[in-house]
C-alpha cells in the first residue's frame, strides 16, 4: 500500500512527509489513534476525523497483509532530495 497516494486521495497529502518521518506504513497505519494522529500533528479535529474514518474502512484490506514494509517502500516513486 502506498501511504502517500492513501493520503493524496483523502486530500490531506499535507501530512505525507510527517508520516513518513515518523515510518507510518502499512503495517503502523491500522493501529494508529487520535491520541497517535495529534502526536504526528494533525491538529484539526476534521482531519483527524477523516484519516481514522480511511483507517477503520481500511480494515480487512488485503493490501494491510503485505509483509512489513522496509526503508521508504510504500511511499511512491518520488524521492526527496533531502531524505
């Protein structure tokens, strides 16, 4: 699962490179809470609201049984100059 293009389409690709920083994959995303969202900096309560929504309508995905996902895999293509 690409969590960055997961983000694109919820329209809140804002927080892409802080779940990145902090490795949210596939693995991590599932079990992520307000608590974890408000720690990651996702301020507004409407967006934490529409990301544990995707989340929970995530469940039972198969693209969430991939093995674990290593390094920067499940991020896209596109490689920032700085990482």
């Amino acid at each position: 699962m690409d969590v960055a293009e997961w983000l694109r389409k919820l329209g809140l690709e804002q927080y892409e490179p802080t779940f990145r920083a902090n490795e949210i994959d596939a693995q991590v995303l599932p079990s992520l809470t307000a608590e974890d969202l408000k720690d990651l900096g996702v301020g507004l309560v409407g967006h934490r609201r529409r990301l544990l929504d995707a989340i929970a309508s995530l469940a039972g995905s198969p693209s969430l049984t991939l093995p674990r996902l290593r390094g920067r895999e499940g991020w896209g293509s596109k490689q920032n100059a700085g990482s």
